[in-house]
C-alpha cells in the first residue's frame, strides 16, 4: 500500500452511533489478503434509502441493480453489502449473476426480501467477483454486527485509499439531537458524473424517502460532482444514504440538517481529493464572472483537469499560461482582454497581459504550499463555481502503472 497521503486528515474523527444501523467486517479475500474487504450494514425497519450514481455507459452490475431498487418506499429494513478488490464492471451475465446471488444469500441469512439488499464493489474492471467468497462470510458478518463497527467499515471499502475517510455532524431540532455520519472511499479514477466513488453515509432522522432523495441529489451536485483526481469517471460510482428514523425528529425541508448534511458530504469530497494517488496538493479552483454558471463548471473542470496545470502544481511551478490555456480549450466563452487570474490573494494577470505587480518570486513562494487557490474571472457575467483538485506526480504513475501487478 502507497505511504499515507501528506494532505491527510491529522486524526480519524470519532464517528457516533446512528441508531438502526449496525455494521460489519471480515476478511472474505476477494483480491487482498490478510485484510478485511468485505463490509456488512444492517438497517432497522422504517429506514428510508437515497442514491445517486455514476452515468458512465459501462457502468457495473451493482450500480444497475442499485438504480433498479432505490426508488421503491418501503418500510422494511434494508442491508449494504460493499466489497473491495473487484468491481464486478465488464463482467457481463456473470456480473448480474454475482450480484443476484450476494442478494439472495443476505436476503435468506437476515430475512430481509432481495429488492432491500444494495450491494457496491470496487476494484479490479473486467474480472468476474469470486462472490462465494463473499457469501460464505455471511454468517459471520451478521453475527458480528454492531452500532459502533462504522470505523471498521470505513477501512474495509479502501482500494489504493492510504487513509480511512470518514465526516460526522450532529445538529439538535426542537431540543433532540439528530446524528450523520458517513464513510467514503477514493484515490483515483475520479472525475464523478452524478456521483463519485463509494459514499454511504447514514443518520438517525425521519424523513420521506423523495424528500431524502432530493437532498441528496442537490448536495451532491454541490459537493461530490466538484472533484475530479484525474478526469476519469468509475465505472462503479455509488452514494448510498440512509435515514433509520431511530431519533423520531423529523427533519423535512430543516434547512439546518440540509447544511449539516451538506458539511458531511464535502468533508469527505475533500478526503477523497486530499488522498488522490500520489497527490501532494489540494487546490481549490474559482471561476468567477462567467457568461453562466454552466460555463463557470465549464473552465474550472478544464482548468482542474488539465495535465499540464496539474504538473506545473506538483513541480511548484507557477506557470499561469497554462490556465489561460485551459480557459481557451474549454469551449465555454471568454475574452482575453476580459480575463484576471490570481493565486489566492496575489493577483497575476488582468486585461490579457501579466499584472504590473506580480512578481514571479511571490508565485513560485506561493506554488510551494500544499493548498493553494486559483481564481479566475472570466469578466463576462455573473456565473460562478467552485471546482477541488490535486496535482498530477510521479506517484499517481507509479501507482496506476503496477495496479494488477
């Protein structure tokens, strides 16, 4: 495994109980040996579940299995059953198989019907999932299952991840607490569409289920759909959220738990960036000013996801051609003359031309932190957005070139 990433979290966040759900690990050896890659979670009756998924036209057996279910009301409970190693991605019948299975195996261990089992896996694209190895741990997982197991879960779903990421808020409505707390993996292979990576998070509050969903969808577009580590897009992408109603507080259209939901799901946006495969930095772009908020996404993704702006970052270079560069291929309109461009609060360009103040000193000191702000107006209207990405290194080749090996 990769030597943990230097924009880390300092500590593991200590995640609360979430009422009506428990959890699970064990050591099923789909791909990893001696490590736990397997993950269980069990949701009480009256759960509610929301999703959102990758569009990616190959996208893999689970996935579509997922989008199929998370639509339907029920008040039964519900199970998540996540493994690490294999995809189950371009696997064709047997992919569909597989999962079949895992879902009738939990459905006949926990009594649960099929259609509320959800299961994710990721890894290895093009390999058919041992899911026998899987299931035979079925026993032993819910045997184990335990309110307090989130953390456990956390590092059972990792891949090339060099650190668990977890984000956790608790709120009170009308005096009770109310509790969410997620868990999230992701290294590479991340330029979402809909959704990114595996993401589950969980709380304890009532809530329809169409009411969950479209919080869930609007924060995602917000948090999860304004990452991108190397601008490809899983074939397996899933953020799965639950809500038990354990608390009894409900919180439909309570603008303050769709802001603690909100820091939750960026938190571990953040973590998935802060950890991409040999990253060294954490940079936040905005762009401002923009025709529309369309072609505002528009520049900074093409800005975040430019190699040669992620290669100027990761050798301290402070080489602001190249976002005028990434500005110009975006296909999103912009002027030349109209255009400013700054690292945090060091203005470097404005009109077309270099900032009379800028001095190249001042932007290869500000290049040598680990967070670092781009910021460009484009001068055009008011659109705006907000875009979170890493540099490019040799420890992002290194670790994609010996993936199978």
């Amino acid at each position: 495994m990769p030597p943990r990433s230097p924009l880390a979290p300092a500590e593991f966040p200590a995640l609360p109980v979430i009422g009506g759900a428990r959890f699970a690990i064990a050591e099923a050896g789909v791909r990893y040996k001696g490590r736990p890659d397997v993950m269980l979670a069990m949701l009480d009756p009256g759960s509610v579940m929301a999703g959102v998924f990758t569009r990616s036209a190959t996208r893999s057996a689970n996935v579509l299995d997922c989008q199929a279910k998370i639509a339907a009301d029920s008040s039964e409970g519900a199970a998540i059953v996540v493994n690490s190693g294999n995809s189950n991605a371009f696997t064709g019948r047997a992919g569909e198989g597989s999962v079949e299975a895992i879902c009738e195996a939990v459905a006949e261990q926990t009594g649960l019907p099929a259609s509320r089992v959800f299961t994710s896996s990721t890894g290895v694209i093009g390999e058919r999932l041992p899911h026998d190895r899987i299931t035979a741990k079925l026993e032993e997982l819910t045997g184990k299952l335990d309110g307090a197991s989130l953390p456990d879960a956390a590092r059972a779903i990792m891949t090339t991840d060099t650190f668990p990421k977890a984000a956790t808020a608790q709120i009170e409505v009308d005096g009770k607490p109310v509790k969410i707390a997620g868990i999230a993996k992701g290294s590479g292979m991340i330029a979402p569409d809909m959704a990114t990576m595996l993401v589950y998070i969980f709380t304890d509050a009532k809530i329809g289920r169409a009411e969950l969903q479209a919080m869930v969808s609007e924060l995602n577009a917000k948090t999860f759909n304004n990452i991108t580590v190397d601008s490809d897009t899983s074939t397996s992408d899933t953020l799965l959220m639950a809500a038990t109603g354990a608390s009894g507080v409900d919180v439909a259209w309570n603008a303050e738990f769709t802001q603690a939901l909100y820091g939750v799901m960026l938190d571990l946006a953040h973590q998935v960036v802060r950890d991409g495969e040999g990253a060294t930095k954490f940079v936040t772009v905005h762009v401002n000013h923009a025709a529309s908020e369309a072609d505002a996404r528009t520049h900074a993704l093409s800005i975040a996801n430019s190699p040669l702006v992620k290669t100027a970052l990761a050798g301290e270079d402070p080489n602001w051609g190249r976002i005028v560069m990434a500005v110009g291929k975006s296909g999103a309109a912009a002027d030349r003359d109209a255009l400013s461009i700054s690292f945090g609060e060091l203005l470097v360009a404005e009109k077309g031309w270099v900032a009379e103040s800028y001095r190249e000193a001042d932007g290869a000191a500000y290049f040598k932190r680990s967070e670092i702000e781009i910021i460009v107006d484009i001068g055009l209207g008011q659109g705006h957005a907000t875009v979170w990405t890493c540099d490019l290194t040799h420890g992002y080749i290194q670790i994609n070139a010996d993936y199978r090996s």
